[in-house]
C-alpha cells in the first residue's frame, strides 16, 4: 500500500510544522546525569583513596578466649574387664551300673551329701544267690586243684590234671568277683562330695543298666569362665588375683588358673578360668559374673568426655594450648570411670581447653582463662568421700 500526499491546491492553506523549545528538555537532563555519574564513577581511578590496612584491622581483632586448666598425669591402674559365668567345679551324672528294681532311696533332692554316702538301693536277692553259688564253686575248685596237686605228688596224676585243676581254680576266683562286683553295683554311691542337684527316680521302679539315678554338683570351688580378645591376651597369666561380682551379689577374689593357647574359630578369644573359693556354697553354679584384673600401673590424666573431640584425620583427642597456640593431641583411653575417662599421649603436664575448643581450630592464638568451674575443672574422678559413699 502505497501512501500518497496531494498537494494543496491553488485556494487551500499549506500545513507547516514547527519545533517546540521546550520538547528536547528531558534529552538534556538525562544526558547531563549520564556524564555525572560516570564522572563519578570514575573519579576512584582518578582520585584513589587510602586502602583499609588489613595487618591492622586483623590487629584489632582479638584472638577468641578459651577455658584451660593445668592437668598432670597420675598413677593409674589398668584392669582388665569381661564377662563370664561361674561354673561348679564337678557336675556330673549318677547312672545305674546295673538293672534292677530300687529297693531304697535314701536322699532326697537338695540334700549335701559326702563322698560314698549311699544314694539308691537295689534287690540284692539275685545278687546274694549269684555271690553264694561262686563261694561254692571256688571252694570245690580249690579241693580238685589240692587233690590233684597231692597225687601228682605221689606220682598217681598226670601234670594235666594239675592244669586243669588250677584253670578250674582261677576261674572260680574270677567268679566270685564278678559276683562280689556285681552285689557292690546294686548299691549307688555319691562319687564325690556336694549337693544333690536332681534325683528322679523312687523306691519301687525298675531301672536298666546306665540310666540316671541322681545328679550331684560341687560348687566349691567354682570355675568361672570369661572369653579374651586378642590383644589383651598378653596382659593376663596364671596366678595373677582377679575381682568377681556376681549377678547375685556376692564379691569374691580369685585366681586365674587356666589361660587358653589356641583361639576360638569364631569368635578369635581365648578362653580363660577363674578360680574362687566357695565353701559355703553361698554362690550358685550358673550365674553370670563380672570379673576385673589388675593388669598392671600407667601414668594418665583424667579428663571428662565433653572435652575429647575427632580430629579430621579421625583419630580421637584433646585441644591444648601451647605458647598461645591451639595444638591438637591425641590420646588413647586406658581407664573408664563413671564421670570421666583416665587418657594417655599428654605428657606429664598439659594446659587443656575445657571450654571453646569447639571454636577454635589446631595452630589458631587464643586468649586463655583459668577454669574455676569444678564441673569442668576437677582433676580427678571426684572427691574422697564422694568415692566412699557412691554405689
């Protein structure tokens, strides 16, 4: 589409088109702001100012404060700690040697009993007869064996005889013992002293040869077992004096009498005993135990466990404060206790940060103030008489 304009004719007005003053203000204005503010913009590379020194704002930076407090190494005993049960010293089952009807049983379950005292009768009717016949025989016996032996003598009998006669005879022994054993078997005996754990069985029933009879246990003294890991095996020999608790509130003393040599597939311990006298018989077979050995004396600081933190390596540790400096070190526990842990790797003496050791990291100066706050600030596991009176 084409635009077209016609020109005016001969008795009409030209339009004309005038510029107003006033329409090219803004122009003006925005351009005289422009060249301000780049001016200004500028005038920092032109006309720099003083650049902040940092040395002295860092100068002015205090360094953070930090709680310490002087900590020295003491003697403590190392134990050795694990958890066993306590096994008697024998246990073992009574069995029938031989069959029969029970005539008597003259214990009862719980009772004490002493080596030998009779536990079960039984028929011995049999048994007497057996006994009677073989007396018999052996005394027949040994007159064939002294017949024969005088006429060999008078030269009237053969040496056979003689042979036949003392086989005769020996035999006949033999079944005289066989019978004699077989009467003592009728009567069950307790083959050692201690208590009678079980006894099923009463007078009138039958039992065969190997059935059980009574159960007798001696818990004096008891074995408690307790299993070592490996790498504590080498602080433990035979002799050394142990400290049992049991689950049932007795606190005994023992000794350790048996140290294993060969690990469990399982589980790599060793298996390890404890000997402790129970005469008696206060402590029951079965029960669970605590057992703590003194292994031997360290020097160490006690520290609490808010205290100990993770370096980014991994490794546990304190902070300390060295010549204004933050220094981690780390430590090893040798000692648990109910409000702290005895720790070694700090020396002698060491400055510990006991609060804002959080905030502050390894090589970084810090203000040091003394840490008065005996929650934080004590140096052992509590007061004397606090230790006497806890639980």
């Amino acid at each position: 589409m084409t635009d077209q304009h016609e020109a005016p004719g001969p008795g009409t007005p030209g339009l004309r088109f005038e510029t107003d003053p006033g329409s090219s203000r803004p122009f003006w204005v925005a351009t005289f702001f422009l060249v301000l503010l780049v001016g200004w913009m500028g005038s920092g590379y032109v006309f720099p100012g003083d650049a902040p020194d940092e040395d002295a704002a860092a100068a002015e930076t205090p360094p953070p404060s930090v709680l310490v407090r002087a900590s020295s190494a003491e003697p403590v005993i190392l134990d050795f700690k694990s958890e066993g049960q306590a096994t008697p010293d024998r246990d073992t089952i009574v069995m029938a040697e031989t069959s029969g009807e029970i005539v008597d049983v003259p214990v009862r379950k719980g009772q004490r009993v002493s080596r030998g005292d009779v536990i079960a009768r039984l028929d011995d009717v049999r048994a007497e007869s057996s006994l009677d016949r073989a007396v018999e025989q052996l005394a027949n016996a040994q007159r064939e064996f002294d017949n024969a032996t005088n006429l060999l003598e008078r030269g009237t009998s053969t040496q056979t005889r003689v042979s036949e006669a003392s086989a005769a005879l020996a035999a006949a022994r033999a079944d005289v013992i066989s019978a004699e054993q077989a009467l003592d078997d009728l009567v069950i005996k307790a083959p050692f002293a201690g208590l009678i754990e079980a006894s099923p069985v009463s007078a009138g029933e039958y039992v065969a040869t190997g059935d059980e009879v009574a159960r007798v246990v001696d818990n004096d003294p008891l074995t408690v077992t307790i299993q070592v890991p490996q790498r504590s095996l080498s602080r433990l020999q035979v002799g050394q004096t142990a400290e049992i608790r049991f689950i049932t509130g007795q606190v005994r003393e023992g000794t350790l009498s048996f140290v294993g040599s060969s690990a469990e597939t399982g589980t790599r311990t060793f298996l390890t005993e404890i000997v402790v006298d129970n005469a008696d018989g206060e402590i029951p077979g079965g029960v669970s135990a605590e057992v703590t050995i003194p292994t031997g004396e360290t020097m160490a600081h006690f520290v609490r466990p808010s205290i100990i933190s993770l370096n980014p390596e991994g490794y546990i540790g304190v902070k300390l404060v060295e010549d204004g400096k933050v220094r981690f070190q780390r430590i090893e526990v040798v000692k648990t206790e109910i409000d702290g842990v005895w720790v070694s790797g700090l020396g002698d003496d060491a400055t510990i940060i006991t609060v804002g050791q959080g905030f502050v990291r390894d090589g970084e100066e810090v203000q040091v103030q003394s840490d008065d706050d005996p929650e934080t600030g004590e140096t052992g596991p509590g007061k004397p008489d606090e230790q006497e009176n806890s639980p």
